[in-house]
C-alpha cells in the first residue's frame, strides 16, 4: 500500500536506531490453564501499573528466530479461575416427522449500496486496522511493564505496519536480507533501520501485562485486537448467505502449548483454531478464538441462558449467529462438526435460516432409509430420501460417493438438478440426481476458504519466540483480505475495474 509505505517515521532518529538494550522476554510462554482441551475434531458438549527501574534492551540476533524445532517443553503456568457451572441440559423436545419437502422462499439478494467514489487501499485498511488499533498498540508497548526507557508513536508503528505488509509480497529467507548489500529492499530498508525493525518487533505489546495474573483468557496478549476488529468486521454489509468453519492460523512452535491444534483438512494443519462466520465472497465478520473449554468464557459476547445449554459446537455457531445484523433475512452454512437437531431448532426459533451437513447421531433418528440401505449397489447413486419434523426441519439423505445427510430450514429436495460424477464401472463422466439442498449447501459454504486462500497468497511473515505474534500477523492479513473484498465490492457497484490483492497491499 503506496500511502502506507510514504509515511514518515517521526520518532526514529539516528541516536534510536544505535541505542543497545538487553532483558529478558517476559512473553516466551503465554498463560494457561490446566484444561482438558478437546482434539479439533470432537469437541464434545459442552490496575495500576508497576514502576519499575529502568532497564536496557538489546536486540539479539536470535531473536526472530522461529520456535518451530524447539525440542524444550515450555509448559505454560497454570492459572487459578473457577468456572460457573454450567445450567443442566433440558430434556429434548420430542420430535414428530411426516413426509413432506420444504416449500423453498428465497431470500432477498445482496445489493451492495455504491460509494460515491472508490478509496485508497489506505482508508479500506484503517476501517478495521484503524487509528484506535494503532493507538492501542503504541500506549501498550510504550508502558508494557519490560521496561521504562523505550518509546515510539504511531507514526512509527504505522510504518512498522507497513513494512510488514511488503514483506508479505516481497518475502526473503531471513529478515536481514532486506537490509543486507546483496538483497536490500529500499522500500523497506529506507523507512527504518534492521535494528530498530527488530527491536519493535521483539518488544511490541498488545494487553496490560499487570493485569494477566488471575485471567481464564489464554489469548490474553492478544485479544484486544480481535475485539477491535470483530467490531469493525460486524459493522459492515453481511450477505444473506453466511457460513461457519474453521481457521487455521499456522504456528509448529511448542510455546504455545495446547492453545496448538491439528485439523488434517486443513491446508495449515498444526495452529491455531478459530471459529469464523463469513459471507460468500469471503468477507470475515465474526471471530471466536479457541481455548479449549473456557472458550465461550473468554468471548466478548456472553452466552443466554438458553445458549448455555447447549452443546459446544452449538453454542459457537449460536454466538456468531448472535451478531448477525438481520438474522430474518439470513440463512447459515455449516459442515457436520457443527450440525444438530437442536442447533438447527435453536436458530430458527431466533427466525434464522440454517443448512448444514450433519452427522447421523446428531439429526434426532428420524425414520429415513438407513445408511446400510442405501449404500447398497442395487441402489443408485442419486437416489434421495427426506422427510420434514414437525416444526419445519428438514432431514435428507443423498447418496453420492459417499452418504450424505443434511438438516435445513432453508431449502428443500425440489427442484432436482444433476451433477456430473465419474462412473469407474463404465469409465465415463455420468449425470446423478442432485438436491436443491445440496446444491445450494455447495455454492454457499465456501467463504472461509476462500478468505482463506487470499490469506495465504500474501502472507505476512513472523518467525518470533513469542506465540502470539503469529495471531499479529494474521490479524494484519485478515484485515488486508476484508480490506479488499469491501474494495472489490465497491468497484463492482461503480462498475470500474479494480486491482488484484497484490497491487493493493503494495
């Protein structure tokens, strides 16, 4: 981003950029608790300030080196915080199904209102990653209780931002390398010097330290810029189509602990797990960081009694939901980790619409044909069966190249479409009954993919001892993608052609 980039550094004199300074890193290893974390894949149900002596820090050469083959077993220290109990499960409501499809109701289309005029990538980022973010960081790390001596502005850590971001389309095998005779990058090396760049980054400050001692919140250090950017995320435009899944934010270190977790599916398989609510074009309005079971506890929004109990899974779909601006004009999209009969009845009791894969234990028996039935060769791939409860939920089992069951109070079984599937018995490419439902589940679950998939095109590099910068970087990515995906959608209303990510994180 051009305007980013031809920001003047204020505060970096040549006496800054040769001073020398030197202790110790009190955030090698983040807080915790001693949880029972669950794996990724089954989650089951669910002050003042200090003063201090002034002290001198040095910036050493190892310090950005990335704790990925750290073969030390950092163990996170305990925290002592009890939990509220959580309420008693109510019993299930009796579920009555008869044969019936859902009569189908579209929902009203997006039409984005256009600007009067398209902005500078510089103002689409500020949206999210505005001044108060900026602000925020550059009062924490200039008070963070490390030390009394160093201070910068937000001039400064703008540009620290910058360079940042070029790094992520211009990335070098060390970070030396930008500064270095033989590969100096001028749009970096001319902004701020490798010493003080590396000095930011090793003592930047997100949360009040003082206040961590006690706190059930193991994304601590970090969690103010989440909330920051959750509130700007939820403000914008929302799709009538919204889905959920998982994110992935890479991170192979052991600092962390088991705030780490392996989901196989994904493209970055070892990191940290977010829960994201997205719309179609990949627009991220909503984030739950993952914690384990003090999840919902650490979130900014608080769980409704009724919401409490529920299910784990349910719950945090309910809580994205919650933040919908027009949940009756909305329909969610969701795979089987997140699906239930009791999810499903939940929203649209709160007149949301929702359609998501589901597993067979969680869909409340309803009396379709089994599994065993159906996978039978004598039956079709195609073949479709359904059957709607009595308060509207429609259950469907499709069989394709593997059974398939959904639950929806969105769309129903008509009308029937094709897929084209390729047949190994006859070695070509057949035609297979499709659902409406399924076919509406295909073409509106995709948007935390693909934002994504735009993350990791322009990543912004972070190799640090510290775990947590890694959620830094992705919350600069993330709202670079928002950033642009609001941009596109503004071109797109004024009818002019815009500039691919690339160009506009430049």
């Amino acid at each position: 981003m051009a305007s980013l980039l031809r920001l003047t550094h204020l505060a970096i004199s040549d006496d800054d950029e040769e001073e020398d300074y030197d202790v110790e890193d009190p955030d090698f290893a983040p807080p915790t608790h001693n949880l029972d974390i669950p794996g990724p894949s089954d989650m089951g149900p669910s002050a003042k300030r200090r003063c201090m002596q002034p002290a001198v820090l040095q910036v050493d050469d190892d310090d950005d080196d990335d704790d990925d083959d750290d073969d030390g077993n950092n163990e996170q220290p305990a925290l002592q915080a009890k939990r509220p109990t959580k309420p008693r499960k109510s019993a299930a409501r009796p579920t009555t199904w008869h044969k019936a499809d859902l009569e189908n109701t579209e929902l009203p289309e997006y039409q984005h209102s256009p600007p009067d005029y398209i902005e500078t990538p510089f103002q689409y980022f500020t949206r999210y990653f505005g001044p108060e973010i900026v602000t925020h960081i550059t009062y924490q790390t200039n008070f963070t209780d490390i030390n009394t001596t160093f201070t910068t502005n937000e001039n400064e850590i703008m540009t620290f931002l910058s360079i940042l971001m070029y790094m992520g389309i211009s990335e070098l095998p060390a970070v030396e390398d930008y500064w270095a005779m033989e590969t100096r990058v001028p749009q970096v090396a001319n902004l701020m010097s490798s010493k003080r760049f590396r000095l930011l980054k090793r003592v930047v400050h997100f949360n009040d330290n003082t206040e961590l001692p006690g706190s059930i919140d193991r994304f601590f250090k970090i969690r103010p810029l989440f909330i920051f950017l959750n509130s700007a995320f939820r403000r914008e435009p929302q799709t009538p189509k919204q889905s959920v899944d998982e994110v992935m934010v890479a991170y192979k270190g052991k600092t962390a602990g088991n705030l780490r977790q392996y989901i196989k599916t994904k493209p970055d398989k070892w990191g940290f797990k977010l829960f994201s609510r997205a719309s179609v074009d990949g627009f991220i309005h909503d984030m739950v960081l993952y914690q384990g079971k003090t999840t919902l506890e650490a979130h900014s929004v608080p769980l409704t009694p009724e919401q409490q109990a529920m299910g784990a899974t349910s719950q945090i779909v309910s809580v994205l939901a919650s933040t919908m601006s027009s949940p009756s004009t909305t329909a969610i999209f969701a795979d089987n980790f997140f699906t239930s009969l009791e999810l499903v009845r939940y929203l649209r009791d709160q007149n949301c619409r929702y359609t998501g894969t589901a597993r067979d234990n969680r869909i409340g028996k309803p009396p379709l044909k089994s599994i065993k039935e159906m996978e039978k060769k004598a039956v079709s791939r195609g073949t479709c069966d359904y059957i709607m409860s009595d308060d509207g939920i429609l259950a469907v089992r499709w069989k394709d190249n593997r059974m398939v069951s959904l639950l929806s109070t969105d769309m129903g079984v008509e009308p029937m479409s094709s897929v084209i599937r390729y047949c190994s018995e006859t070695k070509t490419k057949e035609p297979v009954s499709c659902p409406a439902v399924i076919r509406t589940y295909n073409a509106n679950m995709g948007g935390i993919d693909k934002s994504d998939m735009l993350v990791h095109l322009y990543r912004t590099p972070m190799k640090s001892k510290r775990w947590y910068m890694r959620m830094f970087a992705y919350a600069i990515d993330v709202s670079l993608t928002n950033a642009w995906i609001m941009y596109r959608r503004d071109c797109k209303a004024l009818g002019v052609n815009g500039v691919p990510l690339k160009s506009f994180r430049i």
